[in-house]
C-alpha cells in the first residue's frame, strides 16, 4: 500500500471531488493509520487541512464484504497551520513494519509487534508499536530519508505516567516504596 495510491484513489471519488470544488485550496496534510498484525485488519484515514478554516477533513477508508468506501468527517476545533504532506516517499506504508524492526533490531530491542499506530505529518513517521505483553515502543521515521530519528521502548506503565493519570502515579508510589 502506498500513501500515493491512497491519495489518488480517495481523488477519484465523488466525495472527494465535491469536497474538493468546496475547498479548492486544501491540501493533504497528514495520514493515520492502525494496523492491527495479529487480526490482519487495518484503518485508514487521510487528512486534508483547510487553509482559512484552520481545521481538518478526515476521510476514513471503510471496507466491508459488498462494497468499499470513504467517509468525510470534519473536525471544528481550530488547529495550527499544518504542512502539506509529501505523497511521494522513501519509506511508505508497506516498508513500515520492516523499518520498525530494522530500528527494533538497530537498538537491540525485542518485541514482537501485534499493533502498529502510525502517524505521518510533516514528513515524519511517528510510529507507537505495542506488542501482547503490554510492551510499548516509539519511532520516528524520515519518511524521505528512511532515516531513524527516535527509537525507544516504554511500558504500558510509564505511558500512563507520562499520561498524568491516576494509574502512573499509582505506580510511581508502588515503585518508590520497593
């Protein structure tokens, strides 16, 4: 799959098209997806940033046995000028899950990813992979370099600290009294 081929096949729908005569001055900004490796499923979801709105159109991929299709939905709450996203990339969808383990393998990291959220903006792939034991890493990704910028691996634990929630200060506490 390639974010090209998704960018174009979304341009070819009627939905798009109408959106686009709307809005002819929005643009591609960015691209969300999950794929979950252990079930074989995956969402899909381009976003398309309105220049004078300062807000996002999201088109999310829905597949079902009869009939594929994209949904638009749009988000009001204003948000900072977004760059236009590069379509055109060294490290696309299909080569995701070999970077991520080529950094994993890099770091000496061992995890098995069952989950991949990724986020490409501004040319960055922002990847958070969890695996069945709970196991969380980060990486970012040049996507027009392949280059790795981050690459670290967490727990479920200290994401929930980092959350601010109950749950990390909890065990902040446990921690601290062993």
């Amino acid at each position: 799959m390639k974010i090209s081929s998704l960018v174009t096949e979304l341009g070819e729908t009627s939905t798009h098209q109408d959106f686009k005569r709307e809005n002819p001055k929005s643009y591609f900004g960015a691209g969300f997806f999950i794929f979950d490796l252990a079930e074989k499923t995956e969402k899909l979801q381009l976003d398309y940033f309105l220049i004078e709105e300062e807000e996002i159109v999201s088109f999310e991929f829905l597949e079902s046995d009869e009939v594929s299709s994209w949904q638009m939905k749009k988000h009001d709450e204003k948000i900072a000028i977004m760059k236009e996203q590069v379509i055109e990339v060294k490290i696309d969808i299909d080569d995701l899950e070999e970077a991520v383990h080529g950094a994993f393998r890099e770091k000496n990291i061992l995890m098995k990813p069952n989950k991949l959220i990724a986020i490409l903006k501004e040319n960055i792939w922002n990847v958070t992979v969890m695996d069945a034991m709970l196991g969380i890493a980060r990486v970012k990704i040049d996507c027009q370099s392949g280059e790795v910028l981050e690459c670290g691996k967490e727990s479920l634990m200290d994401f929930a600290r980092v959350k601010g929630g109950d749950l990390g200060k909890k065990y902040d506490a446990v921690k601290k009294n062993i």
